[in-house]
C-alpha cells in the first residue's frame, strides 16, 4: 500500500513573487502569509511570497517564487515561446461576476476561450488561470 500523499501546496515561477501575490490574495480574498525578501545578492524584486486558504478550507497554499530567467508564458502555447507550465483552475458561481471581479483585480480576458462555461483569464505575470462554473 502506498504511503499517503497530501497536496498542500502550488508554487509559480514570476519575476514578480511580491505583486503577483497580492494579486492573487485580492482576488480570492486569500491573505499573505508569508513574504521573504531577496538572497543577498539577488535584485530587489527576488524572494518568495505565499497566500493560504482562509481558515475553514483545505488548507492548500499557493507561492510564488522569483525566477532569474523568467519569460512571460504565452497562452494558447505557440511553437518557440514559453508556453505555460501550469494553470489554476478556480471554481465560482457565477461566471460573469467572476470574470469582471478578475479584470478589476488586474487580470485580463484571453482572446482565446475554448468552452463556454469556463473564462481563460491572464494574471499580470501572464499566467493563464481559469474561472469556471
């Protein structure tokens, strides 16, 4: 039988971990948890920020880790860009309200939306996330 395995925890690479934080705690109404600045030796906008689920959820964490040599992602992917390595998928009930809460937050609508029940969004770090029903 294997050991238990639990799930606490996503992290995204961003050139920005402080902002794109906050922009993620604004819009799930999360709050920061945690927030480190730059190694010595790192630029300013380096560290490592986290927001966590309020009390009553799961639990579940997201970070967001300064990376060096970070390319914004291009989404749909397109041959000889970087393309996203990942994705958060949110649930709402109710899509249109969801959809303009995320563009008052500092998000953006992606040209391409594949299904009619789900909102591809962009984070200001140009992380695809989507809302859904």
């Amino acid at each position: 039988m294997p050991p238990r395995l639990q799930l606490t925890s996503v992290t995204v690479g961003t050139s920005r971990p402080r902002e794109l934080a906050r922009f993620y705690a604004r819009l799930l109404g999360w709050p920061v948890t945690t927030e480190e600045g730059p190694a010595q030796g790192e630029p300013e906008e380096a560290g490592w920020t986290q927001i966590r689920e309020p009390q009553g959820g799961a639990g579940l964490t997201v970070g967001f880790e300064w990376e060096r040599c970070h390319e914004r992602p291009v989404w749909p992917s397109e041959p000889g860009r970087q393309n996203a390595s990942q994705h958060l998928d949110i649930k709402v009930d109710d899509l249109p309200a969801a959809v303009a809460w995320a563009l008052e937050c500092g998000a953006a609508e992606a040209g391409f939306q594949p299904q009619h029940d789900v909102r591809v969004m962009l984070d200001p770090d140009g992380h695809p996330f989507c809302l859904y029903l």
